[in-house]
C-alpha cells in the first residue's frame, strides 16, 4: 500500500444509483442510468465555500450544513429523475412540497416528539428535569437508530446504503494513496469518521447535555427550544467530527469516535463492484474539475 498522504477535507453523498463527491470548489455526481450507463454531472460550488465565515468556528459549521444540505437535496433530485421517465419527474411546486414536508416530519419525530415524551415522563412520573432531559434523549437515540433499521430493509434504501459504503470505500482509499479500482477500493472499510450518521450520533448525544442546562422549562417553551437551538447543536457537532477526524492519531480520539464508526454499519452495505465503479467516476469526476483549477 502506498504512503499515505496529506489531502483535502474531501465528502460525499449517496443518491439514488449514484454517488455525489465534493471538493473544495467543485462536486460531481456520478448516476447509473436504467441504461446501465454512467452519468456524470458536474458544477461549481457556491461562492460561501470560499468565504471567511467558513473558518470561523461553530459558524462555519452552521453555514457549511445548510450549503450542504441544499446540495444534498439537489441532488437526490437529479438522481431520482435520472431514473424516471420525462413525464415522472420531480420538480416545481411538487418538490419543494414533499422537501419541506420531509424536513417538517424530521423535526417533529426527531426532536418535537422526543421532548413531549420527556415533559410527560417529569410530571406523571415525577422526574426531575435531568432525568427528564435524559428520557428525552434516549428517547431520540431510539428513535433514530429504528428509523434507520425500518427504511434499511427497504430494497431501494439498502441500493442507496450500499452507494454510501462505496463513497466511504473510494475516499477512505484516496486517503490512503492506492490506485483508485473497483478492486483495489473494495478492500477498505465502510466506515469514516467523517460521516454525517456520525454526525447525527454526535447531535443526538450533545443535545442530552445542552437541553440538560437548560432546567425545567414550560411545554412551549421546551418544544420551542429544541427546534431554536438547532443551530447551536449542529454547530458544536461539526466541530466535534472535525476535532475528532484530524486527531485519529490520539488513542484516546479513536475510542471516542467508536460509537460513531459503529452507527455507519447501520447507514451503509457493502458494495458492488458495479456500485464502486460510480463512486470512482463520481470522485474521479471532481478531482478532474478541481485539478483544472490549479495554475
């Protein structure tokens, strides 16, 4: 195995038959057409990547998410029309409808939900608001990882897994300097510290802690406080995955992210041969766009 060498921050996503890479300035997403053919659609990053704000700490994190999260959904959109006919397209009203919807639902069963429970759990079971906090959380863990194993089993969620492992697998082997082949890839593992189930993971735990310093709180007031302070639970949760991801050298990092790593196994599948050859062309894609970049 070659040297290992120093690289950029590179990520990526799983869509739907395809694979999303991001670079500093550039991302490209890769799609296996019903043709069997691979797609390849390429386009600049917007002009924040590049912004000072995003090496501010916490506030980079903020702004990064919702680039990222706008990216993200742009992209689950290019994929799922690249598998429909013209007349089954997903656009217009009808997307930002079912978009605004899904994130809505999140909101609600991921946080909204939790917090009623554990106002419940204090006055009928006379808890006080620590241990309320922590009924709360849990609640949210568990809700998540099921949420998880349910839409896993789904045939077109498991492909959509299995894209996920082959964007671990293909980044996990540039950073270790290999020939980047279907075969060479498949050797490396599924996880990376820098996923965002890890991420998920990594919120969920610090909102145990920040909803905790709040105290008891009215039911309103709770409920608001969970969607308000959102920003400041996914702020502190990127800088945790950045901190952790450059200081894997550190035995005491690496047993921190364990829980982190483990979660992944749930998010992602081992892929095909056929699935990394997209995620290679996805990735390859982007470091050709960002290479043209470089005097």
């Amino acid at each position: 195995m070659a040297e290992k060498c120093r690289f950029p921050a590179y990520g990526g996503q799983a869509v739907i038959e395809g694979v999303l890479m991001r670079g500093a300035r550039h991302m490209a997403i890769a799609m296996r057409a019903p043709t069997n053919e691979i797609i390849i659609h390429k386009e600049p990053l917007g002009g924040i990547y590049q912004n000072r704000l995003v090496k501010i700490p916490f506030l980079r994190g903020l702004i990064m998410l919702w680039d990222a999260l706008g990216l993200g959904m742009r992209a689950l959109t290019l994929s799922a029309n690249t598998q429909t006919g013209e007349d089954e397209k997903l656009e217009g009203p009808v997307l930002y409808l079912t978009l605004g919807g899904s994130l809505l639902f999140a909101i609600a069963l991921f946080f909204l939900a939790p917090a009623a429970l554990g106002q419940l759990s204090e006055r009928y079971l006379g808890l006080n608001a620590w241990l309320g906090n922590l009924v709360e959380g849990l609640v949210r863990l568990v809700l998540l990882i099921l949420y998880i194993v349910v839409i896993g089993r789904m045939p077109e969620i498991r492909r959509v897994f299995g894209y996920h492992g082959a964007e671990h697998k293909t980044i996990n082997a540039f950073e270790a300097g290999v020939e980047l082949t279907p075969e060479n890839v498949s050797r490396f593992s599924v996880e990376h510290p820098r996923c965002g189930t890890a991420f998920l993971l990594t919120l969920v735990v610090f909102s145990i802690v920040l909803f905790s310093l709040l105290g008891p709180l009215p039911t309103a007031w709770r409920l608001g406080s969970r969607v308000l302070l959102l920003p400041v639970l996914a702020g502190l949760a990127y800088e945790y995955i950045r901190f952790t991801a450059n200081h894997l050298d550190s035995p005491i990092v690496r047993l921190l992210v364990r829980p982190n790593l483990a979660l992944q196994h749930l998010t992602t599948r081992e892929p095909s041969l056929d699935m990394l050859e997209v995620s290679i062309a996805a990735f390859q894609a982007m470091r050709a766009e960002e290479d043209r970049l470089i005097p």
